[in-house]
C-alpha cells in the first residue's frame, strides 16, 4: 500500500513418533506433538522528505505446541529436577518440555507479617506453572534519518513463558537469602525460602520482558570533503546494545538458560547476564 508493506507466514508441523532421550538409559518412545505458529511483520515509510526520512519495521511471532500422546507415549519427565518438585514434562494437551510443580499455599496466622513452615502448606497435586519457551515475541526497528545524522533503535518483547530462578533457590538452600532475614520482605519471597525443603514451585517466575536491544547513532562526516578526495562515503557509528531491561522477573537475566543449546526447558542458575556493550566503529569507502 505505497510505503507500508505486510507479509505474514502461518504454519504448522507435526512428529507422530517422536524420542526424546533420557539422562540414563535408551531413548523413551514419546509419542506424537504438533506446533503451530504465526510469523508476520508491518514495515512502512513513515516520513519520506528532502531532509527527513523515518522508516519502521514492526515484526511478530505467535507460537503454540501440544504434546498429543499417542502409542507408547507416557507422561514423562524431561529434565532433571532443578528445583524440589519442579520439573519439565511432557502431558498430553500441554506444551513440550511444560513445568509443572507442586505450588504452595499461605497463611499468614497471626498477622504479623513474619511466614514460619507452620503457615506453608504445599499442595499434594503437580500443576502446570507454564511454558518454558515464549509463545510470542514482537520487536520494532526504528529509523530516523536529519541531514547527515542518522540514529536507529531495536526494541524486542518476548512473553508468554516461565523461567526457574535457580539462583534464588540455590541461595536460599544454602540460607543467604535476604527474604529469610529481612522482616520487609513481601509474603511470596517468604513462603518460597521457608518451604525451600519441601517445593520450588514458587521459584518459578514470569519472565516476560522488554528489552532496548540496540540504539545506534551515525553520522555522515563532511561528505563535501570525502568526496573531494575520491571517498564514496565517511562516517562514524556509535552503537550500545542490551541496555535497558524492563521485567518482573527476579532474577540476574530472564533471557538466559543454564541449559545453553541442549535438551528442554530452560533454567537460570548462576547464569551471567547478556552484557551491556557500546562499539565505535569508523567506516571509509572509495
């Protein structure tokens, strides 16, 4: 539609004999699952003028996946337990690599504020607390460009998922966890690091986040004098990348994964952020 473009992709793929391998022993016959998914972007040439020219590109991706069962499927844990009752499994007519965990239930008695294991009650019953991989991602790309400055910027959202606060847990195991001393701390934190022995399912939080992924500033350097000595062009770029995070999520990085490439689900435990970088970069053509 003159300077704004729309492109869309809807799929669908499905395993009617899929394996999933074990920590110990032969791969387990795990049945049959199905994902489907929509991928789409919106780009438009906002403002098109002599000196100013502004461009965005707006993407999304819409994912779901079922673990349908089948023939000689079984409900089954996937992963190892990272944290008391918390674990990945596939059940049929949930996500791939789901967690489950057995969640607790709190009562604060006497009102003063302060959770003690006597007003922790843990549920008998494993629940879905949600899905391990986002199930919907946006990101938007900026671009304005004034004379010889150009400056760019890349927001990305990913939502729909869960993450296990391994390193909360670990911390609280080993009892260095402030919500154990601070009477400050809200009833959640406390429930959690009190039942620590008995459930981790409060350990597993949303981690739905904003990010400013990339902010990048250039700048076209005396064109008039570059093309004088034979250069096409002559500019500078300035460029940061992960520099704010807007999130609920508790822990270092909610975009992280203890589990790195391999295996399902995903996990933080004592895993180092992404980095904040900034570069300068100088490009010369003839």
């Amino acid at each position: 539609l003159q300077r704004v473009w729309v492109d869309a992709t809807w799929y669908r793929q499905s395993s009617d004999d899929a394996v999933t391998c074990c920590l110990v022993g032969t791969p387990v016959p795990n049945g049959a699952w199905h994902t489907t998914g929509l991928d789409a972007a919106l780009s438009a040439e906002i403002i098109k003028a002599l000196h100013v020219e502004w461009s965005a590109r707006l993407t999304m991706s819409f994912l779901a996946n079922r673990f349908d069962g089948g023939q000689g499927a079984r409900d089954q844990g996937i992963s190892p337990v990272l944290l008391p009752r918390v674990r990945s499994r596939n059940v049929a007519g949930h996500p791939i690599a789901g967690i489950w965990g057995n969640p607790t239930r709190t009562h604060d008695d006497n009102g003063d504020g302060i959770i003690t294991p006597a007003e922790v009650d843990v549920l008998p019953d494993s629940v879905y607390l949600g899905s391990s991989t986002p199930t919907r991602e946006l990101g938007l790309t900026s671009t304005v460009a004034f004379h010889r400055v150009t400056v760019s910027a890349l927001l990305d959202y990913r939502g729909g998922f869960s993450q296990l606060n391994g390193t909360a847990d670990n911390r609280c195991e080993f009892v260095i966890c402030g919500a154990l001393y601070d009477p400050r701390a809200d009833l959640d934190e406390q429930s959690r690091a009190i039942a620590i022995d008995r459930a981790g399912a409060g350990f597993v939080e949303d981690a739905s986040f904003l990010r400013l992924r990339e902010l990048g500033v250039s700048w076209a350097i005396v064109p008039g004098w570059a093309y004088r000595h034979g250069f096409a062009r002559l500019s500078t770029t300035l460029i940061a990348r992960n520099l704010l995070t807007f999130t609920g999520y508790s822990g270092f990085d909610p975009e992280t994964n203890y589990r790195g490439q391999t295996g399902l689900g995903t996990g933080d435990l004592y895993t180092l952020p992404l980095p904040r970088a900034i570069a300068l970069r100088f490009d010369l053509v003839r």
